[in-house]
C-alpha cells in the first residue's frame, strides 16, 4: 500500500475542497481507510474513517455536518469533500489504510500517506 493524497491548497471561510488519496501500489486487498489532521503544536486529530465496503462511516466531532468521506467502490481511494471551511481546519490532512477499523484510533491503520496542506483564511 502506498498512499498518495492530493487536493489541499488554499482558500478562504465558507469555500469548499475536495481531497483525494490513492494507493499507487493498486493491492489488491480492500481497506478501511481514513482521514486524519495535524496543525502546528497540536496531536494528530481523526477526521472521517470509511469501512472497506463503503457501507460504514465515521467522523469526528468538528467536522460533522460539514466534510464527507467517500470511497471509489471497493478500491482503495478515498476522496474528502469538505464544505462550509474554517480557520480552524488549516492543517496537514493525511489518508490511512488498516485491516482493524475505520475508527477515530490511530492504531487501527497500518499505512500513512506524506499529507496535504489545506490553509483556510478568514
């Protein structure tokens, strides 16, 4: 698995993004998969989880309401469509896959893509 994320950039309170992470290794097992963030001086935070199948989804708290996670069928690319923006959702978001869940646990993913910067001003 090696995870590839994509579609940060920059934009201002309200605007939309869509981010996109795949696995350019193509393995053929299905994953459960998830989006997590990281600002400057604070821990790594859960964003959304996806189950492998796409049936099941989860979202931490700050988010709800306002970013989707979805998945392209049983492949292992996933895609964040984040809406209504924040200043306080600037931060490096990274993909992960795992076997054990598509919980808010950073344990449950075994695999880390390098991150995508979303700066979203006021």
């Amino acid at each position: 698995v090696q995870l590839q994320a994509s579609g940060g950039g920059s934009a201002q309170t309200g605007d939309s993004l869509r981010l996109t992470c795949v696995d350019s290794g193509d393995a053929p097992t299905s994953y459960n998969m998830g989006w997590f963030r990281q600002s400057p001086g604070k821990e790594r935070e859960f964003v959304a989880g996806i189950s492998w199948s796409g049936v099941r989804t989860a979202y931490g708290d700050s988010v709800k309401g306002r970013f989707t996670i979805s998945r392209d069928g049983a492949r292992n690319t996933i895609f964040l469509q984040m809406d209504s923006l924040k200043p306080e959702d600037t931060a490096i978001y990274y993909c992960a896959a795992g076997l054990a869940g598509w919980g808010r646990k950073q344990y449950e993913y075994d695999h880390w893509g390098q991150g995508t910067q979303v700066t979203v001003s006021s």
